[in-house]
C-alpha cells in the first residue's frame, strides 16, 4: 500500500488505510523537498526491530541529508504532539536514511506503532516533521498461536481421491459464528490456510490476496498473514469462513509414472489455524480461534484443485451464504484437532500474490463446432476470467498452451504430466462469471471447448497473477530487438515470481532452481524491487540445509535434490551479495552468515582434493547446441569441465565468504578464507593454465569467462585468456553465443570490461541461432528454456524461462545506459555513471528507483553530438565518465563544464572525463570530434 507523504518543509500524508497487508520489517518512506512516501505498509511485522527508511526529493542540486531524528509512539495522538513514548531517536548526525534499525521500547505482539521523522538538509536546516506513517506488529511469541487450534479433517473424504498419482481432493469449507456483544475499536486477525486459503467475514472475502500463503519450506515452518478486519466486524453475530485449496501443501504429484520425473513431498492434508483479537471501546479485549467448533465441508463448487492440473468448478453446488451469520450447516461436519501444519508459524514478510493487470484476448478461432482456440497474444502466467449465459449443466472446459501445434491446435507436449484443464459447470441462472482460486497457468492460448456458440472477446479476461511487487526500471533504446527481448524478459521474470523464484510456470515442475537465479537477480533488481522476495527465498534455503552443512538445488526442496554440486548453491552466497550491493542490507549477510560458512566448511572437508573440486552436476547448463532436435549439448569440444566449474565458483564463494568476514568483524575467519583462496587459485592456475596457448582447461569460452572474472587469471595471461575468448566466438561460432547457464551469467560484462562492447552488442542484437532475438525472430514473448526451444525435445522446453538471461538485464542497465552502483559502495549510495556506445545504438532511456531515489540515464548520439540527460537522487553522490578528454567539448545546461560550480571535481582519466557531482538533473552535451 502506498502512503505518500508530502514534505516541502510542509508534509502531508495519505491516511491509513485498513485491510491491506504486507508483512515486512523494512519500512519505508519518502521525503520529497522534503517529500515522504511509505512505499509498503508493513502490516503484521514478524520482527522486533524493524527497518525504517525514506527517500528525499529536491530541486536542489547536491542536496543531502546530514542528520535526522525519528519519532515512533503507540498513538497517533501522541506522535501529532511530539511524543515519541515508543522511541525518541534525538537528532543523529548521519546520512544514512535507509536501514535505520528500530532501537526503542519492546514491541509485543498486535501493536500499532506511528512514527515520523524530520532531517538536516546540507545547509543544516531543519525540516518540519512528516505527517504520521504506522506499521502493525503481527504474533511475535509462539504463545500467542497456543490458545488456538489446527483444524480440518486429516483425511480424504466425498469423492477425494488423495492417494492417486495425480492428487484430486475437493477444496474445503469452513465456519464458524461469534457473537460480539460490544462496540469495536479495533480488531486484526493472523491465519494460516495450508496449503492456499481465502478468508471470508459475513459474506465478504478479506483482501485482495491470490495464491496465499506464500511457499515455505513446510517440514520447518509455514507463513502467516495478516489483517486490520475492523471494518468487517460488526456489534451481533458474525460469520468467519474459510476455503482451503492444496496448494504444494498437499502434494500435486504423489507417485512414479512414465513422464513424472519426480515425487513430491505431501505435507499433509488442508488445515487452518487462525487467532482474531477483538479491542472495545471500553478498553477490554476479546480472541476469536480456530478450534474444533467449527464446521467443515468439501461439498462444495471446488471439487478439485491441482496446481499442475487445474480446477474444476461446479456452480451448482454454490454455497450461496455459506460465510454469512444464520447459514444453515448441519449437514457439515465438524473440525477435527490435526497435526500442526510446521514446525513454527511466521509472518509472511513479503508482499501477496495479486492479480496485477489484465490481458484482452486478441482472437478467437474455431476448431471445430465445438472448440475454439483463444490467442491472448502474450505468453502470460495466471488464468482466465471469464462470462457465460448457459442452461445448468453445461461444461466448459479451458486447457492451457505456450504454443500452437501447426494445424492450429494446442501443442501441450512440453507440458509433460500437467493436465493444465479448468472445468466449469454453469448453474444456469443468469450471466455467470468464473475465475479460480486454487490454480494457475504458463500460457498464451486456451482451448475453450463446451462454450456455447462463439465467446465476444469482451466475455475473455486474462488475469495476469504474481507477487506485488514495486516496478522499479524502465529501459528502452533505437534497437527493437532489444527493446523486445526486455520486454519478454520483464514478462517472463514476474511470471515467475511465485513467493520463489521458479523456473517456469506451465509443466509439472515450477520448482525454485537455486542455480538460475545466481546472476539473473542482480538483473532482476533494476527492473523489481525484490529485495523483500529474494530475502525471504535466502530464508527458504536455510530452512533446507542439512545438519551436515548440505544445501539443495532447489529450495523449498519440494524436489529433493542434495547433489552436493557447487555451482547451484553457491546461488545462496552469490544472491545474498546482491541483495547488500543492491539495497545495502547487510543484516541479510549477518543472519545467514553462519548457514554460509557451514555450507562452505561442509564441500571443503569433504570433497576438496588437493585444492581442487570435482563437484558438478549439470555442467554449463543448456549450452547451445549444433544438433537442433538435441536439449543440451553433448559435443566434447564445448563441455566445460565440471572440475573447472565446480572449483571456480568455489574460488568466488571464498572470497565473498571473505569479504562478508571482514563485513562483520569476524578476522580469524577472514584471514581463514584469504588462505583458502590463495591455495585454491594456486591449485586453479597449475591444473587448468595452459601457459603455452593462453587458455584454461579445453578452451571454452566458458572456461575462459569464469577464470577472468573470477579473478582467477594472473595480471600476466589476462590478454592472451580475452584474446581466447574472442578467437573462439568469432572464428567458431560466428560471432554468437557459445555458452550455457553459467558461463552466460558473465559473459557480457566480460566482453565490454575487456574493450569488446560491439561483439556484447552483436550477441543482444543477432536475429539467427543461438540468441535472443532468434527467439523474437520465432514468434516468442516470453524467453525461453532452450536456445533452440522451437526444435528441441519437448521433455525440457518451457517457453518461458529466465535462466539463460544471464547478465542481459545487468549489462543493459550497468554497461547500455550506465546506472551502476560505484565498487565499494551499496545501494546505489554512490553511482557510476559510464555507458558504453555500442556503433549502431543511437539512444538509450533507462531508469531505476533505488532506495535512494530515482536514477535515470537518457542518452542520444546525433550528428557526433552525445546529448545525456542524468538525474541523481538526493543522498547519493554520482561519478559521471564523458567519452572526451577535451574540456571545451563538454557543455552542461548551456554551460561550459569547467564553469559549473555545482560540480565537486573534474579530472580527465584514460582519454575520458569525469565529474564527481550530488544530487540533481544535469543536461550534458558533448562534441565527439574535435
């Protein structure tokens, strides 16, 4: 939710507004001349020391903020006099204005806290305070859950079929009436609905959340949401109803069978555990719990739900009130005391899954009298809503496909086991409208069959469904292939966000592959802002470590996969640094710190022979191969060795593991992993260096790539290694990309920091096989799984994938438009301005919101004349790199560089300029030619 707060020395703020939740300790505001704006309202924060930041917005240049002072108080009317009984921070002297640990009074459980804050500018002048913000506190103790129950029915019952392979159980209603006697002042409710709920107050559905709870790893613990639901309540009777779908709670697949590739762990059958608290006027309090009086039934519309197979739906067995006081239940059964769903209850500390947008079908085709086949024109990820006047009885049934087969019918060969099928029958009383609740689809066509007569496009609605999460980055250029691959990537990347980071959305996986997101994050965190996801996926991982220091493939390990591979874990100490460079949280650094270091101590002490690992499982995943029909190429030439692999990023988790050490002030492990690494680039350099022809290993580009980013080349062989990859790439491949996974995840930030932008560009650029655009030039919106994912085996061939993005996304915004964090620095705190100027690129209009602020880059080259318009934040200091070493030839605002007083320095560096400057817009042109 947003709340904006308006401070040009005068701050407003939107007021609060209830039954919206986002349960997250980082709370945030933004101050604008001074202006802030609370970007989430963190609602049943799991945390006893919150988070709180803002923004600042000003005309003037270099602005900054030199101190602050911050109020937090248990009224509002306390705040509005200054008051801050929870915690008075006094001024501080500091810059800081993101992260700023809570330090006050204990917060307990069910607490609304109100806090404001006011700064010093760069003049030390004094800002007014902003208008009040607040957060809530969700049940911070384990004592809190004790007074209520899980409930459901630990079993299947009807016509639930919970022991095939393919698991069919009806979703499951429950309810329960209470009766308040007095006047309500105040009242929230936490639950847990496993494996996916909806909650219903006196007919009323609670929130806009879709999917909930998030996925968690469910042998350790499971997520909680919560509520403001004052204006639910009502003085009499009131009804709490519950749905409960399965979710991956109740395994989607529970057997081996031919094309099932894995068994999914089931946790157990649906159940809810859920605590209201009640405050009156009269100051007295009341709980409202989930126990064994409640009712429940599965006889009800939902008679199945299946992640990977779909919903279906009978309208004729509506329960018209079923959430409203007065509903006749006797003929339901009653709640049983069921096993706790996890281990330990916590606050989901990320934003719901909503329905983000919707999509209008393009067109609709007939098959036959019967079936049509609807084109969404756009690979999407959620379902179809859609509009029906028919007689009772009649079935309607949508499956679900990326593509087309070439007689216009549904290809669902890459769909593997999936039935990808919702069925709805109608009830036959006026104009009906279905969606579903408990399923959702990777697609861009429906096949609608039993719809009677052709559907109006307006009668076909695509809900496009993911996490709420803030965009944060625009790009475009003079280039339409890159501007679609961007768009395809932003399309594909939120489709993919599903409380993890999965893989893909459409076939019987949908798993959280720690190994496609190494790299792609970093990507990802211009375009989103996944701090918050990508944290609380750091938290899944840890949950599934083992004793002995093992961490999986996949997290949560609804898969189990423990392979002791290196090259996929090693995700959890790659992202966690992306997380502190990106948005400067080191506290994420700090909690899994200890988790790291196990995992590290664990792969050394057992597999580490002479200082060399052997540790792969998957090669360089997905290289691209010669053979069209093939998934991964087997071609010995263009296999990286597993060893070199495996000990590479070992190399790079140590010394992350090192840099983390020195982070937190832990020396002896510091110097531990500075002796660990040099033996291992000792070892490295001796067994994989070919001195004589400059390479390492067989000569791939990938094992080229990895040993020079990695820092892993000695000074002396670095030109010849470059030299390597460049012969190889434009002699064998033709200029094209040669690599896999994991070489790709470095690949184009190697080819520009080694002077070799234009063959970067070439690879953004080519329209034949293998690149992106060959993937455009194919008709795809979305990217897809294989390089030569129109051709290959359908057994592995999602249309819609991230992995073999690599580092696209982060050369786009860091190398195209040149927004990058400075070395050394987090955040975006300090900002190096230097885009590079591929031959052929004319323009480039980027932007990102950092938690600083807005960045943006707009740069144009037009008659040899650059124009590049800069806005940097207030709080943050840039960098700026001019492609001239000539003064004169530089102009900003129609001013003369050398004559512009905002700027703090001027140098000239390698044939280049650069200006250290604040905050501000700047206007720049130079003269290319003298």
């Amino acid at each position: 939710m947003n709340k904006r707060i308006l401070l040009s020395w005068v701050i407003l703020v939107i007021p609060f507004i209830s039954n919206v939740y986002s349960q997250t300790k980082d709370i945030h505001l933004e101050i604008n001349e001074l202006t802030c704006e609370n970007l989430i309202d963190p609602f049943g924060i799991d945390a006893i020391s919150p988070h709180l930041s803002w923004k600042i917005k000003s005309n003037q240049r270099n602005q900054k903020q030199t101190a602050y002072q911050i109020l937090v108080a248990s009224s509002e009317a306390l705040l509005k006099n200054d008051v801050g009984d929870l915690w008075n921070s006094t001024q501080i002297k500091s810059d800081k204005s993101i992260f700023i640990r809570y330090a006050g009074t204990p917060l307990h459980s069910d607490m609304k806290c109100f806090w404001k804050v006011r700064i010093l500018d760069k003049d030390n002048k004094l800002s007014v305070w902003s208008n009040p913000a607040s957060w809530s506190m969700g049940l911070l103790n384990e004592e809190n859950w004790q007074q209520a129950r899980w409930i459901g029915i630990e079993r299947g019952f009807g016509d639930d079929r919970p022991n095939d392979i393919e698991t069919r159980l009806a979703a499951r209603y429950l309810r329960k009436e209470f009766t308040i006697s007095k006047k309500i002042k105040s009242a929230t409710v936490s639950f847990c609905g496993l494996g996916l709920s909806e909650l219903y107050i006196n007919g009323l559905k609670v929130g806009d959340a879709v999917l909930s709870p998030a996925l968690m790893q469910y042998t350790e613990v499971a997520a909680y949401v919560t509520y403001d639901i004052t204006q639910f309540l009502k003085e009499g009777v009131n009804a709490f109803g519950v749905i409960l779908g399965n979710g991956r709670y109740m395994a989607p697949r529970l057997k081996h069978e031919e094309g099932i590739w894995f068994v999914l762990p089931n946790y157990g059958f649906p159940k809810l555990i859920l605590h209201a608290a009640v405050t009156f006027e009269d100051g007295t309090t009341a709980l409202l719990l989930s126990d064994y009086t409640w009712k429940i039934t599965n006889n009800g519309p939902i008679i199945a739900n299946n992640e990977f197979d779909g919903e279906e739906y009978d309208a004729r067995k509506e329960l018209t009130g079923w959430a409203t006081p007065g509903y006749n239940d006797s003929a339901w059964m009653a709640c049983e005391n069921v096993s706790d769903g996890a281990k330990e209850l916590k606050a989901q500390m990320i934003n719901p899954i909503r329905v983000a947008e919707i999509v209008k079908a393009k067109s609709i085709n007939s098959l036959n009298s019967n079936q049509a086949i609807i084109d969404m024109g756009q690979n999407m990820v959620g379902w179809i809503k859609f509009r029906v006047k028919a007689p009772a009885g009649t079935q309607i049934k949508m499956r679900f496909s990326e593509i087309l087969k070439a007689d216009g019918s549904i290809y669902l060969d890459n769909i593997r086991s999936a039935k990808v099928t919702d069925i709805y029958t109608c009830k036959g009383v006026g104009e009906e409208v279905f969606e579903p609740r408990f399923t959702y689809h990777g697609f861009r066509f429906i096949e609608l069959s039993g719809y009677p007569g052709v559907p109006d496009l307006s009668s076909i609605e695509g809900c496009v469904v993911h996490d709420d999460m803030e965009l944060t980055g625009s790009f475009s250029t003079s280039n339409e292939t890159i501007n679609q691959v961007y768009k395809n990537a932003v399309w594909g990347i939120k489709g993919n966000y599903r409380s993890i980071p999965t893989d893909c959305p459409q076939r019987d996986e949908r798993q959280g592959w720690l190994g496609d997101r190494s790299g792609g994050s970093r990507g990802e965190s211009f375009m989103f802002n996944n701090s918050a996801f990508y944290t609380k996926w750091m938290d899944d991982i840890q949950q599934t470590q083992k004793k002995n220091g093992s961490i999986p493939d996949i997290a949560p390990s609804y898969w189990s996969r423990y392979t002791d591979n290196i090259t996929w874990p090693s995700s959890y100490i790659f992202i966690t640094k992306m997380i502190f460079d990106q948005f400067g949280n080191i506290e994420v650094i700090d909690q899994h710190y200890p988790s790291m270091k196990k995992w590290i101590t664990y792969m050394k002490d057992n597999y580490m022979v002479n200082d060399i690992f052997n540790n792969d499982t998957y090669g360089d995943w997905c290289l691209p191969p010669s053979d069209p029909l093939v998934i991964n190429s087997k071609e010995p030439d263009k296999i990286t060795s597993g060893s070199l692999l495996s000990t590479s990023f070992f190399y790079a988790d140590v010394q992350m593991m090192k840099e983390y050490a020195n982070l937190l002030h832990k020396q002896e492990d510091a110097n531990a992993f500075d002796l660990l690494g040099k033996k291992i680039y000792k070892a490295y350099n001796e067994k994989f260096l070919n001195k004589e022809k400059g390479y390492y290993s067989n000569n791939t580009v990938t094992s080229n790539v990895l040993s020079l980013i990695f820092g892993l080349v000695p000074q002396e062989w670095k030109k010849k290694v470059f030299a390597n990859i460049v012969a190889k790439t434009e002699n064998e491949f033709n200029s094209h990309i040669s690599t896999g996974l994991i070489g790709g995840m470095f690949m184009m930030r190697t080819l520009s920091d080694n002077g070799r932008t234009d063959l970067a560009y070439k690879f953004a650029t080519n329209k034949d096989y293998p690149g992106w655009g060959y993937m455009i030039d194919k008709g795809a919106t979305t990217i897809w799984e294989l390089w030569n994912g129109n051709t290959a085996n359908p057994a592995m061939n999602s249309g819609n994938h991230v992995m073999l993005l690599g580092d696209l996304i982060i050369w786009y915004y860091e190398y195209l438009a040149g927004i990058q964090c400075a070395l050394g620095h987090q955040a975006f705190k300090e900002i190096e301005m230097k885009p590079y100027f591929p031959e052929g690129l004319n323009f480039v209009k980027a932007s990102h919101q950092s938690p600083y602020g807005l960045i943006s880059s707009d740069w144009m080259i037009s008659d040899d004349i650059l124009g590049w318009n800069i806005n940097i934040p207030v709080n943050s200091t840039a960098k700026i790199h001019l492609p001239t070493s000539n003064l004169k030839n530089i102009s900003e605002s129609g001013i003369s560089a050398d004559e512009v007083k905002d700027f703090s320095s001027i140098s000239v560096v390698n044939g280049e300029t650069i200006i250290n400057t604040g905050a501000g817009e700047y206007h720049f042109k130079v003269k290319l030619k003298n």
